[in-house]
C-alpha cells in the first residue's frame, strides 16, 4: 500500500503513548501480527472492530449469515481479550465495537482515546487499499499515524516473482518459488500473550451491539451447526488434521468429509493462516501427501491474493485482455433456471441448492456449476461471481475471482477453454451413488443409483417406477451438453486462432 505513514518500531514500548489496533478480517486474538505490533510498541494498546455500514448497506438482505457468524466471532473475541488481560494482569481488555462508516469511526475513536497510532492487518482488495488510503490520510491531517502488517497471507505481493522480477501469471512455477520461501520465519507465530499487559480497558460504558441493534435479523447459521469464532476455528482444525492424510483423494467426493470446511474461519481470521499452514508443512515434510495437496491449496490462495494486487483490473475484466471480447449470451431464463437450481442436471442443482441453504458449495462443485453456467449456458463468468458473493459464507474476491475465471478460461493459468466439464460424468465419478444429490435434491430418493445422475435419460417405464415426473417433479435438462459443447468450442474458436498466430 502506497502513500501510508509508517512508523519505526521499536521493542520498548514508550512512556504514556497509545495505540489502537483496527480489526478487520483478522477475528482472534492468538497469533496476530498488528496486536503482536502494538503491544510490543505501546504502553496502551485498545482494540476496534467497526460494522461498516459503507460494506452492510450494499448488502442485499438484512438477513445475512455472514454478519451473523461475523457478529457472534466478535462476541467470543471480546471474552478472549478480557480473559487474556487477566491472565496477563492488564488492568482492562476487550474489543470496543462500532458501527457506522469506517472512515468516520475510526478517525474519531483514534482522537477520542488519544492514541499516537492506528495498526491494522493489511488487506489486498481494491476497495479495501483505497478505504485504507482515505482512513491514513484522514489520521494523518490529525497527527496519528497509520501502519499496516502482512497477516492473512503467508506470502504477499512481491515476495514471490520471477528471476525477471515480475509476479508469476502461472500457478506451478509459483507454487515451486513460493514452497522454497515458506521457511520457518513465514510459519512462525506472532506471540500476544507475552506483552498482553499493555492492553487497555474499554472506556466506561462501552457495550456491544446486538444483532438486531446493527439491522439484521438471524438466519439459519446456528442451525447448520457452524462453529464461529476462535473456538469454532480450533474445533473444525482439531477435526481435520487426523483427516488430513487422505485429503488428497477424498477432498474431491461431496458426500464424504475429505475438506478442512476452514474456509470461512480463513475468511474471516479466526483462525491464523500460519497456523494452518505450520500443521500441514510438518506432516508434508513427513511424505503426507494429503497434507501437501493442502499446503499447495494454501499456495493458490496467496496465488490469488497476489495476483488480485498486482492486476486489480481482474475484479471487472478478464485477466485476458483477449478474452473481453468474448460474447456472451443474455439468456435470462437459463441465468433463473441456473439460479434456482432448476437445470435438470442433478449434480449441478443438488450443488446450487446446497449453497441456497446453507452458503456454503463444495470446491469440486464450485467447478462444475461455474462451468455449467459458462460454457453450458454460455452466460458470463462476472455475473457467477456476483452470484456467489452474494451467497457463500466464505466469499474472498481475491479467490472467488480467481476461481472463476480459471474455470471460464479467462483468468490466469486458467483451464483451456476446450477442456469443459461434463456434469453428468462429473456426477457418475464424484458422487457415484448420489448419495449427494439425494441430500439435497429428495425427489429424486427414489431413482436408481444408474439414472440418478441423469434422470432424462430414463425410459417411461422406469420414471413411473420412481414415481417421477419429469417437468413437474424435477425439470427436464435446460440445454443439451454436447450441443452446447460445440457452442461454447465456436464462441472459444478466435482464442484458437490468436493462439496460433
């Protein structure tokens, strides 16, 4: 981030002086790189998180499960910093918490409690650096200073690029690079405990607001048995590193629990991506091979935060300059019928409605939808990813843009656009009992194992068997794939021929 005021650090904290330490997607307070920072530096140091109302009122429903699981990680992170000033002997702790434009709270807080200096965890969206800018300048013209540390990647922006000196458009060199700067330094943890006596009590009168005082309403996020928090974060990693071992084979089978479901706790920083990685890279070093099929998914999303900072373009355009001249179709009743889980392709619509349900979509099925909708639709990959912003727990930009156009063929080291899948054999090898497609999609129980991928395919005889009628009960197949196949190969054929040349 260019333009910031930074500060000299040094390891005694100076006499009367204050910091406050903004929190933003870094929901913990173990192994925290900016309150590691402030603590060492400060005599004072008090904590912030703000409910943006910049970022909540674009939000399209107040019913939101994001804000709710963001809500109740930041509940349990002020009880954790309370309970580390005790432990410490600090004579106070907690999270102050705001709600209001970010710019306005946190210029006004930082003069509020005198603080000499605002810290924070640097984050790597466009709107995100540029908020960032706005806030330090505004503390700038006050006289408080404004620094930001590296904490939700592993490595970041230039640390990884060519021997050109230029950042990686490919992800294998990158991952080769990247494994070789992953030393012991990068997994290291930022150690709070030890200066935890510099935390600051909250003024008199501080409270939290409640979920209903910020304008939302509870969604089914408890219901879903989705654990939040510090706490939730360790539950879910304590769970998978016995599972680790086979992740590489199971992490493909929908129906299985092959995943580290960490996304959203990654997401949010209530869990710290140092630690995560440290787990994996002991027992990759070891010869675990799930383990390092992890490490090197751990690679891809610092893959996609670098490159999300390097081309921030990305987020409306495609990282091909060559592939914006793609047409599109604009076909509303496939985009509806995509949306609704309405396509007559199991597989694809068991995968929509689990992200409907419960925000959350397997990453084998990330894959599958996003190519049904392009290159079986033919409709364009930025509206998928809007799509999928607005649902998924877990919604990153950097990866979710990244994600999607590798599946369209138009990102970065991206899948040629020829090699399309199809959903019926995706289906009949990750699913092959449809044991995930039932979960989700109950009128189809009944349908055979052999046509439950494909239930168009059935004979008369066999859909009044299962009780099952097409159009009705479940819709016929919205396009055929082969057909559009051979759609998607023209759209894709000047790509082929600039290639060539």
């Amino acid at each position: 981030m260019t333009g910031l005021r930074r500060t000299h650090e040094h390891d005694a904290s100076a006499r009367g002086s204050k910091a406050l330490v903004w929190l933003r997607r870094d929901l913990r307070c173990d192994d925290h790189a900016a309150l590691h920072h402030a603590l060492r530096r400060f005599e004072q140091v008090y904590c912030v998180f703000v409910f943006d109302t910049d970022i909540l009122d674009a939000l399209p429903s107040r019913q939101d499960r994001r804000v709710e699981f963001i809500h109740a990680s930041v509940l349990e992170l002020h009880q954790a910093l309370q309970q580390l000033a005790v432990r410490s002997g600090a004579p106070g702790g907690g999270l102050l918490v705001r709600h209001g434009p970010a710019l306005a709270c946190i210029t006004q807080l930082a003069q509020q409690l005198g603080v000499q200096e605002v810290v924070a965890n640097r984050d790597y969206e466009p709107q995100a650096i540029a908020r960032d800018q706005r806030v330090a300048e505004a503390l700038q013209a006050r006289g408080i200073a404004f620094s930001d540390y590296k904490d939700q990647v592993l490595l970041e922006q230039g640390e990884v690029l060519t021997q050109q000196g230029r950042p990686y458009s490919v992800f294998t060199p990158y991952k080769r690079a990247w494994l070789q700067r992953l030393d012991a330094f990068q997994l290291t943890p930022y150690p709070v405990d030890r200066h935890a006596r510099h935390l600051a009590p909250p003024p008199t009168g501080e409270r939290l607001p409640t979920l209903s005082e910020l304008g939302f309403i509870p969604t089914n996020l408890h219901q879903l048995a989705l654990p939040t928090g510090m706490s939730g974060a360790q539950q879910l990693l304590r769970d998978f590193v016995p599972r680790m071992a086979t992740y590489h084979e199971a992490r493909d089978y929908p129906a299985r629990k092959g995943v580290s479901y960490l996304s959203v706790h990654l997401r949010f920083g209530t869990v710290s991506v140092r630690q995560v990685a440290a787990v994996a890279a002991r027992q990759a070093a070891q010869g675990c091979t799930g383990a390092q099929t992890w490490l090197s998914e751990l690679a891809w999303r610092d893959f996609y935060f670098m490159i999300l900072w390097h081309y921030p373009q990305v987020v409306a355009q495609c990282f091909r300059p060559e592939c914006d001249g793609l047409q599109w179709d604009d076909a509303p009743a496939l985009w509806q019928a995509w949306c609704e889980a309405r396509t007559g392709y199991p597989l694809v619509d068991a995968a929509m409605r689990q992200l409907l349900q419960t925000g959350y979509m397997h990453n084998r099925l990330r894959m599958v939808v996003a190519s049904f909708l392009t290159k079986d639709l033919g409709i364009d990959w930025r509206r998928g990813e809007r799509f999928f912003a607005r649902h998924l727990n877990d919604y990153d930009l950097a990866a979710n843009n990244g994600g999607w156009q590798w599946t369209a063929s138009t990102g970065c080291d991206a899948q040629p656009y020829f090699r399309i899948f199809n959903p019926v054999t995706q289906s009949q090898r990750f699913d092959p009992e449809g044991r995930f497609i039932r979960r989700y999609l109950p009128e189809l129980a009944r349908v055979p194992d052999a046509h439950i991928h494909f239930p168009a395919a059935m004979k008369p005889a066999a859909l009044a068997t299962c009780g099952l009628r097409l159009g009705e009960d479940y819709p016929l197949p919205v396009v055929d794939h082969a057909r559009a196949r051979e759609r998607t190969l023209m759209r894709f054929a000047f790509l082929a021929e600039s290639d060539a040349s």
